[in-house]
C-alpha cells in the first residue's frame, strides 16, 4: 500500500495530480440516485433486518445492536489540510465518541458468535462551532452489494427458508459471494481491528482541489485475531471487558487513513474495493482513552450517520449513501420516537 507520509508539497502535487484524472472520469454515469423512493427502500431494508434477527425491539438498533461507547480525541495531520477544508482537518485536538459493535440485530450475541462480523466502528467528531460530524465504518473491506435494491433483495434471500434462494442470489451477485466467504475472524480486541468506510466522499481542501477517497481506521497497535480455539474459549463479553481493562492501562490509538481513488476507481459502487496500490493520506489519529460509564442510555440516544458531513466533504453519488443514512434513521427514531422529526433530513 503506497502511504502517504511524505512532505506537505509531495501530498499537495500528488492530489492534484489524481483530481485532474478523477474530474474527467470519476461522475461518468452518476445516477440520479436510488430507484423508487429511498425511504420506502430504507424502511424495508430495516424490516428485512427484523426478520433476520427476529426483531423489532424496544430501545434496540435493527443491526448493530451491540455495542459500547469509548471517548477521546482526534488531532489532524498536516496533511489533512491538504485533503480537506473540513473544519476537523484543520485545527488543535477535537473530541470524539466512538461506538464500537458487533454486526448482528441481537443484543445478547455473543462477542464470539460468527453473526457478530463484520464489527462496526461509528465515530462522532464534536465539532468547535457545536455541531458534529460522523464516520461510520466496518472491519469488512466492500459490501455486499452495490444498490440499495440488491442489498434488500440479499436480505431477503437470507432471511428465506429455502436455502436455494441465497445460493441463487449469491451464484448471481459476486460481491455477495465474496462477502459470505470471507472468513469470520473474532478479533483479540476492538482496538485490533481494521475499519473501512466502505464509500467514496468528495474532499476538497483550501485551494478547491477535490478529489474522491474512502476512510480506513487502522489500528496502531496493529490487527490481532484469536484462533478458533481461543475463540471458543471467551466470555460472551469478552471484548467489552477487554477493552476496558485496555483503556485502563493506556490509551488506544488509530490511525485515520483516506484511500485516494485513481482513474478507473468506481465511486459509486461500494462492494468494489479499490486496489491496495492506490494512494493513502495519514489525516490524523484517534486517541481513545476511557469506556463511557453511562452508555447504554447514550447509545440508545445517540444516531451515526454517513451523511452527517461539513463543508469541504461531500457525498459521492452512490446509490447506498442515501440508503444507508435514511435506515439508520428509521431505526433510530424506532427506538426513540421524540426522534421522529430526524427522519427526513
């Protein structure tokens, strides 16, 4: 992987170069967004969630049901400037909640069971002028598919009684296929993961260059797995345990990468990974330092989105950004009906 951590002109000469290929080439078909209304395909894909899981649940996110909050900061590089005007990219250290999870609608699952991958990292930057921003990424590096419509139709297909139906969709649909036969990995802790947006934004810095790129979290203490065997082996809780007894002992830091796409990248299909040789900007790093002690009533309130964005970060024209934005929505106002006015943004 070619990371950038050269000199500021290196970074500023080099992402020029790659906006004046992705301007020619990057909007070429942009469609004019999801087919049919979004919101009724984000309220399906959140019923379809249901069914999976057996849901809904009072209080419970449809996915990503399992989770905890950890508090921090984020201090921006010198070379997030350089990418963005963002008001995060510039400054002094800011605060940040991160919500880690497993992936499944269960809120018991174990922290071992293969329904929890991917893991989910969520991350809410707390901005000077009292706004925020969000992250939200996951440890798998795609999707598994590139629309809402065949995201919903995989979901489906999952929640079928007759197996023939996935086995259809996935001999049809290779981002699926390749999603289902990725090993489920339990990670020795959140803090040794890796976490990817998994959608293209349109950063554009100071001087209005822009260019398209994809957020990575890697972790500095570098991934860690356990074996199937020491898998077995853990408590149901095991990774909340871990990671306070982590945050005990110090702090957790990652590193806030942005893949940089080139000529040829799709940025409007998230299933699609881009190629590992594509540049990577170091923005900033996260420091996480303690587990927040009140946050189950904090994680019930409080909403991630992939749209929350400022000024200097835009959204690309995939198709599953307004997909996914609106059904977290859905849930979150399921779950807290004084919400409800937050359901259309």
């Amino acid at each position: 992987m070619n990371t950038l951590r050269l000199g500021g002109v290196c970074v500023a000469a080099l992402l020029l170069a790659l906006s004046l290929a992705n301007e020619s080439s990057a909007q070429e078909g942009v469609p004019a967004g999801p087919a049919g209304n979004p919101t009724l395909i984000a309220t399906q894909i959140v019923e379809a969630f249901d069914h999976l899981f057996r849901g809904p649940r009072a209080g419970v996110r449809a996915v990503h049901a399992k989770g905890l909050l950890a508090e921090g900061t984020f201090v921006p590089t010198e070379h997030a400037a350089l990418l963005s005007r963002a008001v995060h990219f510039q400054g002094p250290a800011i605060p940040v909640v991160v919500r880690f999870s497993n992936f499944s609608g269960l809120p018991a699952i174990a922290d071992n069971d293969a329904m929890s991958n991917p893991r989910g990292m969520s991350i809410k930057f707390f901005l000077p002028d009292g706004g925020d921003t969000d992250i939200v990424a996951h440890s798998y590096n795609g999707f598994p598919a590139a629309t809402p419509e065949d995201f919903l139709k995989f979901l489906r297909a999952l929640g079928s009684p007759d197996p023939s139906e996935i086995n259809r969709f996935l001999h049809t649909h290779p981002a699926a296929q390749a999603f289902a036969a990725t090993p489920s990995l339990a990670p020795q802790s959140y803090a040794r993961e890796a976490y990817y947006g998994v959608n293209a934004f349109r950063f554009t810095n100071a001087a209005g260059v822009s260019h398209y790129g994809r957020y990575r979290l890697e972790p500095v203490a570098g991934t860690g797995y356990l074996s199937a065997a020491e898998a077995a082996g853990q408590r149901p809780d095991y990774l909340a345990h871990e990671l306070h007894h982590r945050l005990r002992a110090g702090a957790a830091q990652f590193r806030m990468m942005v893949q940089i796409a080139q000529a040829g990248d799709s940025v409007l299909d998230g299933s699609t990974p881009w190629p590992d040789d594509r540049p990577v900007v170091n923005a900033g790093t996260l420091t996480l330092r303690h587990v927040v002690a009140d946050g189950a009533a904090r994680q019930r309130s409080m909403l991630f989105t992939p749209l929350s964005l400022v000024a200097g970060i835009s959204p690309s024209a995939d198709p599953m950004l307004v997909a996914r934005n609106r059904a977290y929505r859905v849930s979150n106002v399921r779950r807290n009906p004084s919400h409800g006015a937050a359901a259309h943004p």
